[in-house]
C-alpha cells in the first residue's frame, strides 16, 4: 500500500506552506493590488523621513516670492505665503497618514469587541447595540461630522503639539461614526459562528463567556474586518480631506492635503499645480488602499468576492 | 400593518427626539458660541469697545439663551408663548415679553426661530426654503441622471461579468470612490470654468460658469451663456450655471451606484430560478429581463429612498466647491459662522426626513418582495 510506505523522510520532503505564504501568493496575483502597495509604502516612506527629504521648512516663508512657479530650487513652486509646496506636501503626508491609520486602527478594535458582544449575548444587547448602530448609519455623515468637528473646534490637547493635538480631535470625530460597519461585519460573522459545533465543545467545556469571545469569535471574524479595515484607510483619508478643505479639520498653519486646496480657489488658473498635487496625494493614497484591500478580500476569503 | 405601523411612528418619533436633544445640548455644551465671542470682545481692556457684564446679560436674555439648556431645548421645541400661562414669564425672549406675536412658536409647529449670522433677524424657516430650490434643482437633476445611467450599466456589467465592459465599470467605481469630490470639482473648474480655463485659451471652446445659480451680470464673452444668449434668471441660465456641479455629483453617485447595481444583479444571477428559466429553454434575453432584472432591481429601493433626506440636505461639498447656493452650503457657512438656530434646523429636518426614508423604504420592500413580512 502506497500509504503505508510513507515514511518519515517522505513525509519531511512535503513542506508544509505557511498561512501567510498562502495568502501572500493569492494576493500577489491580484497586479493592480501590488501597485498600490508599492505607492502606499512610498507614501510611508515620505512621510516617515519627512524631516530628512524636505528641502525647506514646510512652516517657514522663505525668501522666494509666493506663487513661485515650479523652478531647481522649490520643485512644485511656493504657495501663498512662499512656503515651498513640495516640502508641504511631504509633512501633509504625516498628518494624513497618521490620521487614517489611528481612526481605521481605533475604530475597527471598538468594532470588532461591540459587534462579538452584540453577537454573542443576543437578546436585549443585541437589539439594542442594532438600533442605534442602524439609526447612526442612516444618517448622513458628512453634516455630521462637520457638526461635532465644528464644536471641537477650540479644544487642544494639553501637551501635545499643535498638530497632533489638532490630528487627535479629528480623529476622535472621525471614530465616532468609524466603528460601525465593523461593529455589524462582526456580529453577523459571531451570529452565524455561536451555532458552531467548536464553540458548542468550548461551552461543553466551562470556558468563559469572556474566553470563548476572545480565542474563538473574534480571531475567526477576523478576515473581513481586515479588509474593511485596508478599505476603511482610503475613505477616511478623503473624509479628512474634505473636512479639512472646508474649515472644518485640520486647520492652517499644519499643512494636510486636504487644507493645502482651501486657498488654491483665487490663483488656480494661474498655478493649477497649487490644486493639482495635493488632491493627486489624496486620490492615489485612496485608491492604491482600495485595491491594496481588493486583493486582500480576494487572498483572505473568496468567497467573499462581490 | 397597522399595529405595526403604529409601533414604527412611536419609535420614530422617540429616536426624532433623542436625535434633537442630542443635537440641542451638544451645541448648548461647545465652546465658542454667540456669548463667548462678546465676552472675548469685551476682554483685553478695551473697556469702551467691549461688552459689560449688563449688556451682555441683555443679549442672552434676547437671544433665549439664559434659559438654560433645559428651558432653552423645551422652547426650541415647543415655543415659548406658553411661558407666561405657566407662571414663568422670566424664561420667555426680552421681545417675547414685550410683544406677544414675535413669540417662537417651536419646532413642533413649524417655527425654527431667527437666524443669528446668515441672516440676521429673519426666520430659519425663509433662510432654508430661500436655499431649496436651489438644492432641488442640483439633487434631483444629480440624481436621475446618475440613475438613469448607472442601472443600466450595472445590469450589463453584471450579465456580462469579466467582459471589457465590466472591467470598465469596475475600474470606474473604484476611482470613483476614491476621488475627492473637491478636488474634482476644482480640476473641472480650471478645465472648463471661466475665460481663464485652458481649454477655452487653446481652443475657444465655450467656457462655464464657475459659481452661483445665476447670472448678475450680463454674459462675459466666449462663455456658453453669452453663446446661448442667456438672460439672468431663465432656465437656460440655470442649467448652464449646473452644468459643472451636477457633471461631478453625477459621476460620483454613478461610481457607487452602477458597482451596488452589479452586485444586486449577480447576487440574482446565482439564483437556483435564474438557473431553472434557462433549464426550461427560456431565451436569454427573457431571462435577464423577466425573471432576474426584477429582482435585481428590487436594492434599488435603498438607494432611492435615502436620497429623500439627500434632496433637501444637498451636496456639502459640491456645493461649496461650485459656490452654489443650496442647502449644504448654508449648512456648512452656518456652522463656520456659528449661527446655531440655522444649523439646529437643518440637522433636525435631516433626521426626521432619514427616519421617514427608512420607513418608507421598509415599507415599498414588503409591497415588491411579498416573501418580506414586517412584524
């Protein structure tokens, strides 16, 4: 019998392939995903050693003329006050990154424990948790988030900096409305897995209602939360954007893509770069996200393909 | 139904009203309100320009604002005109007091009170009605188009799954939720808008109106307003000044809506009856348009029905980019200039039009789905 003759050293030949060597071949195949690595590790990259490859001081009104138009020495021009744009730009990545990944991060964790909650205990918890999850997805969220990010306006963070005390405020605004899908992403994944025979044998054997959520709901619903996430990252950033661009988030001096196209309206046919580049940081680091989570969805689960 | 109905306009009514007390003492508790800003005036020791304590005192009891936030969210909501029958005239407006009719009335009976900033003095109410038409005109022109487009193509993409097309379509809705709506808009802007835009320099290519509904002045040459020989105010004038706008709003709406198209649609293509239709010989074409197009269609009803509130709140950001004077743009140049009473208003109609869109939205998929019961 072929079975019985494998041995030990047969056995040793067949590798056995890691899960994350497995997924990172599926999600190789998915070209468009790949490239938006690349761009979002650039962008990393940029924002990471801002400090080392700005050419001039992003707050500082240089000696150039303001409305500069590309030259050798402020390759994407200066602004209105003279600030070298490039170098405005290389900072505005910083916020705007950090931003993103601090409310996707924070908002998807707050989601994953209130949707295994609400999945789990059911009854009242549940239906309660539902309510006001489904009343504060119908609202529209842009008015909404101008709202509270208006009301914060004022307020600073003692201790911090200004522009990572600004950054933290919006961010909050932003992970009040950011938790939700998550939350039912969570819940439908723990509903369907509370029938399980495994948890059932978990149960059978006195586990805590605490450690069955915690080593058996929440790393098994953990895919799709990792994609909503990648794809959580690409809308916040254009969600910051515009709060920014209209008054309403990061304000002026800390440059951020989305407040370096407030001002642009005045000289835009003049220097269009002003209105170019920035919202192409914001579309590109959007979009590379979107695929980057496309190919996530594809590698991590197929049959979650739509 | 009826029972069920009637439990639904209970628990709508109780989220309108948790929505607008969350709404009230949220703005009551926020720092920078009309006060602050006299009192920051009054500071400084430009005593002859500032405020005193008196006058200021003056201006909230004018304003209701020394109310409370308790007595404040009662009169917002109910009018103050009843104060005086309960004994309590001291809570009723300094004008109130003195003359009977300028009394709010509250937001239950269709009073919003008076702007403070937007427009000082004159009531919420003509401040948004003033600002409707233009919202409706963009939304609901925004709207079919995007729709009348974006069904069909859906459908197609989906039917044929993997074609070139599809790979168009799923390209497109992917840029299209990635791209910043203002920055669209402003690049839509340097192309086509006003005698600077490139496109008019190189080629006299008649160039759009940037901003506003309409014209002030007469045409500026070149522009397609002067080609069509526009007068202020005609409805030529006001489709070309939303040209620009409804283009952007529509693609955007398109992008996310052809891709929920498609996916409803596949969603029904999978069906064990979509199967069945063509085991039984049926034509494709009968297939796709009798059995599985009716049920794909049937998500639509979301969509549609959340536009409701979406027509009346506007586009927030396209209207500002486009400088269009709708609802959105009011909201946020209320909120920018803290004029409250506006942006209470604006806030509170939205929830209530959210709350009736989703019940009637639960309401058409019993009528279409007849397997859905509401209980």
């Amino acid at each position: 019998m072929a079975v019985a003759q494998l041995n030990s050293e047969t056995l040793s030949t067949i590798k056995e392939e890691s899960w994350f060597l497995i997924i990172g071949r599926r999600f190789i195949r998915h070209k468009l995903a790949v490239v938006g690595m690349v761009f979002v590790l650039i962008f990393i990259f940029a924002a990471i050693f801002a400090n080392v490859l700005a050419p001039y001081d992003p707050y500082k009104q240089n000696l150039a003329p303001p409305y500069s138009n590309p030259s050798s020495e402020h390759i994407l021009g200066t602004d209105e006050l003279g600030r070298d744009v490039f170098s405005r730009l290389l900072y505005a990545s910083r916020i705007s990154l950090f931003v993103t990944v601090l409310v996707n991060f924070v908002s998807e964790t707050i989601g994953v424990i209130v949707g295994a909650v609400s999945g789990y205990f059911g009854k009242w918890v549940d239906s309660l948790i539902q309510r006001i999850v489904e009343f504060l997805l119908t609202l529209p969220t842009l008015p909404l988030l101008l709202f509270f990010s208006a009301m914060l306006r004022g307020i600073t963070i003692p201790g911090l900096p200004d522009e990572w005390s600004k950054a933290i405020i919006i961010s909050l605004v932003l992970i009040a409305f950011g938790w939700l899908t998550a939350t039912r992403l969570v819940r439908g994944m723990v509903l369907s897995l509370r029938e399980q025979d495994f948890v059932q044998a978990a149960r059978s054997l006195g586990a805590s209602d605490w450690r069955i959520i915690s080593k058996h709901m929440i790393p098994n619903s953990l895919a799709p939360v990792i994609v909503n996430l990648t794809l959580g990252l690409g809308g916040v950033i254009v969600l910051e954007a515009a709060l920014s661009f209209l008054g309403f988030g990061i304000t002026p001096p800390v440059p951020t893509w989305g407040n370096m196209l407030q001002n642009v309206q005045e000289r835009m046919w003049q220097q269009p770069w002003l209105a170019f580049y920035p919202g192409l940081c914001i579309f590109l680091t959007s979009l590379s996200f979107n695929y980057i989570g496309d190919g996530l969805r594809d590698a991590l689960d197929p049959r979650l393909k739509l | 139904m009826t029972n069920y109905l009637i439990r639904r306009f209970f628990q709508m009514s109780l989220v309108v009203v948790a929505a607008s007390m969350a709404i009230y003492f949220i703005l009551w508790l926020a720092p920078g309100g009309p006060l602050d800003e006299l009192k920051i005036a009054g500071a400084g020791g430009r005593a002859n320009q500032g405020f005193s304590e008196e006058q200021i005192a003056r201006i909230a009891e004018y304003l209701g604002l020394h109310r409370g936030p308790f007595w404040g969210y009662i009169a917002w909501l109910g009018g103050e005109d009843w104060f005086d029958d309960i004994g309590r005239p001291e809570l009723q407006t300094s004008s109130c007091q003195s003359v009977e009719s300028t009394c709010s009335r509250g937001v239950i009976r269709g009073d919003f009170g008076v702007s403070w900033n937007v427009a000082r003095g004159s009531p919420v109410a003509d401040v948004l009605l003033s600002r409707l038409r233009n919202t409706m005109i963009l939304m609901t022109s925004a709207t079919v188009i995007s729709l009348l487009i974006a069904v069909p193509i859906g459908i197609i993409s989906a039917v044929k799954q993997y074609s070139r097309l599809d790979y168009f379509v799923t390209t497109f809705s992917f840029f299209g939720t990635a791209m910043p709506v203002f920055w669209f808009g402003l690049m839509m802007i340097i192309l086509f808008g006003g005698n600077q835009s490139p496109l008019y320099k190189a080629f006299g290519f008649p160039y759009l109106p940037t901003g506003n509904v309409i014209l002030v002045r007469n045409p500026l040459p070149g522009s397609l307003l002067e080609l069509l020989n526009a007068t202020p105010g005609s409805t030529v004038d006001i489709a070309v000044h939303a040209i620009l706008p409804t283009i952007v709003l529509s693609l955007l709406y398109m992008a996310g809506w052809s891709r929920f198209m498609r996916t409803a649609m596949l969603e029904v293509l999978r069906q064990d009856y979509v199967r069945t239709a063509r085991a039984k010989g049926l034509r494709e074409r009968v297939v796709i348009l009798k059995h599985a197009m009716r049920n794909g269609l049937i998500p639509l009803i979301t969509i549609v029905v959340f536009q409701i509130p979406g027509i009346f709140g506007g586009a927030t950001i396209t209207e500002t980019v486009f400088n269009w004077p709708g609802m959105g743009f009011l909201y946020v140049y209320a909120l920018g200039a803290t004029d409250y009473p506006v942006a209470m208003a604006f806030l509170f109609i939205s929830a209530v039009l959210v709350v009736i869109a989703s019940l009637i939205g639960d309401v058409l998929y019993t009528v279409v789905d007849p397997r859905i019961r509401l209980n």
